[in-house]
C-alpha cells in the first residue's frame, strides 16, 4: 500500500512528553513516545511478550516500559531488561516493532515503510522552509477528529465555491458566490492551482472590510495541502513570502481522520489564542458538511458526482490521486 510509504503527521510534537501516547495511523495503533535524549518515537503499540499496549505505560530511565510485565525497551526497540528473570539477555524476538519518525512544522511524522524509490519531502514550500522560519510566525491548530475521509477533508480545503455557504460573513458571501477562472497545473509531488480569487467579508482575523482575496493553493502529497494568500493593498509583505495556511490531515481509518492547519504568518501581534480560534470557527463550520458527506470516501471515477468549472482544482485532485495509485479513504 502506498500510502505506508508516505509521510504523515500523527500528533502535535509538544503534546508527546515524558509520558507515552497512543495515535492511530492508516488503521495502525501507536506508540508515540520520547527517550532519555528526547527524541521521539513511534512504534507499534503492541509489546511483543503479551501483546499489552504499550500507551499504557510509561518512560522510565529513557526506555519505554511495558505496563503489563514491566519490560523495557531502549529507543531501537530492542528489549533489555526483563524483571522476572533479570540474568536474561533479550535477543531479536523481544524486540518492539518502530517505524520511521521526525519532527517538521511543530508536528511529529510518521512513516510505516520505505518507500522502493525517492522518498517524497513532507514540505518544501518557501513559508515553511527553514530559511523563513524567524521571519513568518508559525502556529498550529488542532488537532480536529473528524468523522470523514482524508481526501474529503482535503478536496474541501481546495473548495473556494462553498464559502458564501458554508462561511459566510467569514470568507464569502451568498450575494457574491462566483469564482473565476483559474489555471490548474501539475507539479512535481501534486497539483497546483493559481489565481484563484473569491470575495471574502472577513479573509482573516484582522480584516475590517470586505476584498477580492487571490490565493494560490497547492496539494503537496495526498493529504496534505497549502494556501498562499496574496497580499492585500496596504499590507506588509515580507521579501516576497506570502502568508501560508497549511492542512495537514493524518488518515486514521479509511473514513476517520484528525487534521491541523498550519500557519505561517505576517503577524507577531495577536495572541495564539486569538490566531486559532479563528481557524477554529472556520473548521467548525465546514466539519458538519465534510461529516454528512456521502460516500465518505472520495469517489474517483469522472463520472461518480457531478462537477463544475469552479471544481477544476478538486477534479486535477482526484486525478493525482488516481495517478499515485492511492487507495485509502477513496472508492475507485
């Protein structure tokens, strides 16, 4: 399955402490859990002795500790120390199953299989890029538990047509609902689609008036995709970078999912607080929509639900999908 092969974000990387904590990825139970270094892991949540959950135990001398038997395990996995028989020496059939992990954008990643060729990145985009890191301000929404398909959750991040519905006052208006023409094209890892515009009375938390807003949207990996919003006359932008909004959706079950978004902005001012619970407001309004949805897994074939010329980007979508052989969380 391809998807094993991707990286996806499992939890925020400040919410995996001392303590160890359970995450599901693609049908798969977690571990995820910090050593003595701090550095994080992610293993099956499964100990290989009696098939206890290791979430349920704890971190104990930088090893993770089984709560059943007390067995523990050092950060490759292997065991070494079983308590009831303390002269043993564990070999290879003790070991704890890990999987690939890193940290990027303030969230742990997690890869269940090395992929036969290159590795696709988890982001290259110049908001989140290295380089940009002091001078746009990153934060985090979420997590959001969502009763939906990932790429469902995804195609309505890309869907600038609902906002005079299901955003409206926010991001559109039912009085001015029509999006332009834009140009859709592929890319390396994805799709991308420029000079999409729409009329928002509220773009974001610091507007006062209504505008003609210009985004830039782009899919970067199946579940995973980025709005660059253009600068809007009188604003400050910064060398050329433009404020990015991220979603980052970890698929749970074929119709389960927890998502993040991921900003990167222009503003040093606004509490975090004040930042996310706009971001908040607007994944609230779209989670009843995205979970009434049916089917719940997005449909690929052209001719499974009716389409317009506002849905290029989710069509090109689909396609890219179809094309990268993905199967979880979609219908053929």
């Amino acid at each position: 399955m391809i998807e094993r092969t991707l990286w996806h974000p499992v939890a925020l990387a400040h919410a995996v402490g001392a303590q160890p904590v359970a995450a599901v990825l693609l049908g798969e139970e977690l571990v995820l859990w910090r050593d003595g270094e701090g550095a994080a892991h992610a293993w099956a949540d499964q100990c290989p002795h009696r098939g206890a959950r290791f979430s349920l135990g704890r971190v104990t001398d930088g090893q993770l500790e089984c709560p059943y038997h007390g067995w523990r395990f050092q950060a490759g996995g292997q065991c070494t120390h079983i308590p009831a028989v303390p002269g043993f020496t564990p070999g290879a059939r003790h070991c704890a199953r890990t999987f690939d992990t890193r940290e990027a954008h303030g969230m742990l990643w997690v890869r269940l299989a090395a992929p036969e060729g290159p590795a696709l990145p988890i982001h290259d985009l110049p908001a989140f890029a290295a380089e940009a890191e002091p001078r746009l301000r990153k934060t985090t929404s979420g997590p959001y538990l969502v009763q939906a398909s990932a790429p469902r959750i995804i195609e309505n991040f890309l869907d600038m047509a609902h906002f005079g519905y299901v955003h409206e006052g926010w991001l559109g208006s039912r009085e001015r609902p029509e999006i332009p023409p834009y140009e859709v094209t592929p890319t390396l890892h994805g799709v991308k689609a420029t000079g999409c515009r729409a009329w928002q009375p509220r773009s974001s938390i610091h507007a006062e008036s209504g505008a003609q807003v210009e985004y830039t949207y782009e899919v970067t990996a199946p579940y995973a995709a980025v709005l660059t919003k253009q600068p809007e006359p009188g604003s400050t932008a910064i060398d050329g970078l433009w404020e990015s909004i991220a979603m980052f959706v970890c698929p749970v079950t074929e119709e389960t999912s927890v998502a993040w978004t991921r900003m990167a902005m222009n503003d040093f001012d606004s509490p975090d607080a004040r930042l996310i619970a706009f971001q908040d407001t607007i994944f609230g309004q779209d989670q009843p929509i995205l979970e009434s949805q049916r089917p719940k897994r997005l449909p690929l074939a052209p001719d499974a639900e009716a389409h317009s010329a506002a849905d290029r980007l989710s069509a090109a979508y689909r396609r890219y999908l179809k094309q990268s052989g993905i199967g979880f969380g979609v219908t053929a």
